[in-house]
C-alpha cells in the first residue's frame, strides 16, 4: 500500500481577487456567492431567482421575476450601485410561453423596481434550473465607476 502525497501543483488557497456582496438577511450560500464586485467596479450576480430570504418562491411568472429584481436591487445596493449600473441582464426562463404571456405585467414588475433602466439583455428557455420552483434566474452585470 502507497500514500498518495498532494502534488506540487496543488492549488493553494489565496486571497480573492474580489469583494463578496452578500445582502443582509440573506441565507449564506454554501459553494458559491450570490454576487461579487471586482476591484475595478464591475459586479458580477450568480443566477438569481425569485425566492425571498426564507427560501419562498411566489407563485406565477411575472411574481417570480419581480421578486428576482429586488433580490438583483438588493445586491448592487450593498456595492453602493443602483440599476443606472446595469450593463447586463441574461435570463434563464423555463417557459419562453410564460415570459411572453404578460409583457404588461412583466413591464410593470421591471420598472418598478429597476424605473427605465434598460441594459443590454438576452432571453434562454432552458429545461429547468436548479432550484425545482423557480421558473426564471436571471445573471446580472453592473459597473459602479470610481471603484
């Protein structure tokens, strides 16, 4: 019987490169952040979804997404940002039917929270996502200047 020894290529755990933007409020996450703002300003969420602090999803579509926008509010707050520094939005959907069914609705959701702010964007029906409930994630991108 041989002992397996760690390589010299082992990777050694160092200092990150950014800032973890985690809510209050917010349950930890366990492998991963909810978000991150580099040095320079950029902020970079993971997936988000339509859950509250508790883990609860509301029922329908457009609640989901209004709930997802506060969750994406809520980040660029804690880096000090708002939605004028949004670049980017992409949406992970599980029915491009349900994301279409209510544009008004769906509008309303998204000014209310985020007013005419309108970064670039992209749309991708998938599957289904990792969390059974949720029926859209949304990854979003926002530069504060001055970081």
């Amino acid at each position: 019987m041989t002992a397996t020894l760690p390589s010299q290529n082992a990777p050694v755990a160092a200092a990150l490169v950014h800032t973890v933007l985690q809510p209050e409020g917010w349950p930890a996450p366990k492998g991963y952040a909810n978000a991150v703002m580099t040095d320079g300003g950029t902020i970079y969420t993971g997936g988000l979804v339509g859950w509250n602090p508790e883990g609860q999803f509301p029922a329908g579509f457009v609640a989901q997404a209004h709930q997802t926008f506060r969750n994406i509010r809520d980040v660029l707050d804690k880096a000090g940002a708002g939605p004028q520094h949004l670049t980017r939005l992409t949406w992970y959907v599980t029915s491009i039917e349900d994301y279409l069914a209510d544009p008004k609705g769906l509008g309303a959701a998204y000014r209310d929270v985020f007013g005419r702010c309108f970064p670039a964007m992209a749309t991708v029906e998938v599957v289904r996502l990792v969390e059974g409930e949720a029926l859209v994630e949304i990854e979003a991108t926002a530069i504060l200047p001055g970081k």
